[in-house]
C-alpha cells in the first residue's frame, strides 16, 4: 500500500510533460495487450504457419531496432517529439494494413514499421526516446520511482488490453461475425488508439528537447562509452533469450497445446499484466535499498527457473500457475535496468546510449521468434521454454559477476 501511494504522489508531482508521456504510454500498451495475444490467432486464421507466425514477429522486432537506430541517432537534432510523432503514425499505418488485407508479403512490409504489437510491452523506437526525456521531468532522487511508474502504467495498461482480447469472441456472438472479421477490427482499434497516442505525444512542450548546453556537447558516446557497450551487449542476451517467449508466442503456445482461445487467454495475460505492474513498483522500492543491480539478479533468477518448467506442467491450471508465478518477478528488471542506463550517462548522452542499449535488444530478441515457431513446429513444443529461461540464467549470472561492485552517476551504493 506504501508503494502505491508514493506512486500517486509522485504521479501528482510529475511535469505536464512527464503526464502526457505516461498517458501516451498506457494508450500505446493497452493496444499491445490485446493485439500481443490475437496476433497468433489471427496470422492461424489466416491460415499461416507456426513458422511464418514466427517470421513477422522476427521481422516486427528487427524493424523496431532499425527504426530505433535511426530514431537516436537523429532525435537530438530534429526533435524528440517529432521522432515520437512519426513513431505514432507508422504504428497506425502498421495496424490498418493488418486489417485490410491477408497477403503475407504486405503483412510483413507492415511488420517492417516495427510497430506491431508482438509483445505486451513497448515496441518500435518509442521506449528509448521516452527513456531519454523521463530523467528531466524529476529529481534525481526520485528517478528510480518515476521509472517504477512509468512501467506500472505501462503493465496495467497492457493488463486491460489483454482483457479486451476476449472481445472479438463478443462481436461474435453479439453481432453474429465471422472470427476474422471480428480480429480485423480490432487491428483498425489499434490503429486508432495510435492515433490518440499522436495527439498526446503533439502537445508536449520543447522542454522534452536537449537543452542548447547539452546539444553543444554534441550527441553520442564519449566518455561512458564501454560501459554501454558491455551493458548492451548483456542487455541482449537477456533480450536473445526472451525472444523465444514473446507474449504472443506464449498465447500461441496455450492455444496449441491447450486449445485456449481469447476468452481465456484474456483473463490469464490480465493476471499477467496486473502482476508485472505491481511487481514494478516494488523493484524501484527495493533498489532504493538493496540497489539496482542486486534487484535485477535477484528478482530475475527464480522467474527463469519456473519459465522453464511452464512445458512440463501436467495440466492447464498449473501450466497458469506457472506463468503467474513467474511473470510476478520476471519484469521487476526492467525499471531498473531503465534507471540503471541513465545513471552510467551524462543527459548528452541518454539518447544515445537508451537507443543503442535498446537496439542491441531488439535486434537480440529479433532473431529468435522465428528459431522457436520452427521449434515449435518441428521439435517439441515447449523447448522455447527451456532454451530462453537457461540462456536468462546465464545472463543474470554473467550481470552480477560484471557489475555488482560498479558505482555510477548519481548512485552510491
């Protein structure tokens, strides 16, 4: 109850642009909570294979790292909220070419824009730009919690969305629609609240921008650059392992070994959802403690070991249970990971270093989906399972190892 009314009062606290940021985000992540768990299902409906499911949410992930890339590396010298701008029409344009037709070459030239929801989580370049502009809307010492709070309202967002994916089962049986056009029309809702997400993120005001002292530093790394590069190059193996469960791989898995469909599907990833965001909010707690890197390694081991039991459990319930369990520590990294980048880097530095930590981890994650549709298809259904919680395992050792006695910016444990 303490962390939910310290989240409320530093929510009151936040600049009109730190709201509009989080606002824009809670749009975005409902969108990619329904849309992560009927991707799968629609692409099946389609008629589509396991392997060519796992090939556009390859080609969704690898086109967010380039767009992520050419974000960056440009946002500090044509703007912040135009590079976040342009981010939200594509994510449009995205969802209404998922809606209009079933060719699979123009599926994945939409997949391209790396804006369609394949995870319940930030997709395409909006995370690394938001992550660069979130330190100056607070101080200092109360940027672990903003972090905590910006990926709480991304979680319960994303919660709600994936119950609203029980929606198209509604539309059926209330109106009498087939099942596709029923998925169609929420890939047009999509595109819609992506146009939401635009008028938001247009009303920002040019305090989001580098400041003239900043930008006359020029942009890139210089001095915190090895720092990066080895945080990155960790950041995606963690990302390599979590591309062979992606939520909406995950769903696809339930609704072939289970049979589940949206409208149990909905309920579970709302479990899922509810957990991660509660579960953010504790990891900026307990890394004002015990420090960043300790909250990291420490949430993030057990929910490996119980990611790789998922495929041996012997009903639908426990497989569940295990999926909760395990989603209720697996993301207390991320707000950390987040508030952990930005206190290695001076602020001419943030963009830079957001996009290229957050590039290596799209194009990390970007490789897998379609090795585990194959795995799935050919070799046994669970091994994603197995394959990403070990890889996980040897990241979060690896972390500790390399990191558990450095001190940075702004952090004196």
């Amino acid at each position: 109850m303490t962390g939910f009314t310290q989240c409320w009062r530093d929510t009151v606290f936040l600049s009109p642009d730190g709201k509009l940021i989080l606002a824009a985000r809670g749009i975005r992540t409902f969108a990619y909570g329904f849309l992560s768990i009927l991707l799968g299902l629609y692409l099946d409906g389609l008629g589509f294979s396991p392997l060519q499911v796992g090939a556009v949410l390859t080609t969704t992930l690898a086109g967010s790292a380039a767009l992520t890339i050419l974000f960056t590396s440009v946002a500090d010298r044509y703007g912040r909220r135009r590079m976040l701008s342009v981010s939200a029409v594509l994510m449009a344009g995205a969802g209404l070419l998922f809606a209009l037709t079933n060719r699979y070459p123009l599926l994945i030239l939409a997949s391209l824009t790396g804006t369609i929801g394949a995870t319940s989580g930030e997709v395409g370049p909006f995370l690394s730009l938001e992550q660069t502009i979130l330190p100056q809307t607070v101080p200092p010492q109360r940027r672990n919690m903003l972090f905590g709070i910006y990926n709480t309202v991304g979680g319960l967002a994303g919660a709600a969305g994936s119950l609203f994916a029980a929606t198209p089962v509604l539309l059926q049986r209330w109106l009498g629609w087939t099942e596709l056009t029923a998925l169609r029309i929420m890939f047009v809702l999509y595109a819609a609240l992506a146009g939401i997400a635009l008028v938001l993120i247009l009303r920002l005001s040019p305090r989001v921008e580098l400041s003239p002292e900043d930008r006359a530093l020029g942009g890139g790394l210089r001095e915190s650059k090895r720092m990066v590069m080895r945080l990155s190059a960790l950041f995606g193996l963690d990302s390599l392992a979590g591309g062979f469960v992606v939520q909406s791989l995950i769903a696809f898995w339930f609704h072939l070994r289970w049979g589940a469909g949206p409208e149990l599907l909905g309920p579970i990833f709302l479990g899922v959802g509810v957990l991660q965001a509660a579960s953010y909010l504790v990891a900026a707690r307990v890394a004002d403690r015990i420090g960043l890197i300790n909250t990291m390694v420490f949430t993030h081991l057990p929910s490996n070991v119980l990611l790789m039991l998922v495929p041996a459990a012997p009903t639908l319930g426990a497989a569940i249970a295990l999926i909760l369990a395990r989603h209720a520590l697996a993301q207390m990294d991320v707000p950390t990971r987040q508030s952990y980048t930005m206190t290695v880097v001076a602020p001419a530095e943030r963009a830079a270093a957001a996009g290229y930590t957050n590039v290596v981890r799209n194009l990390a994650q970007a490789v897998t989906p379609v090795i585990s549709g194959y795995a799935m298809q050919v070799l046994s259904l669970g091994l994603p399972f197995v394959i990403g919680g070990g890889l996980k395992i040897i990241y979060d050792l690896t972390l500790f190892a390399m990191f558990r006695h450095t001190r940075v910016r702004e952090d004196t444990r």
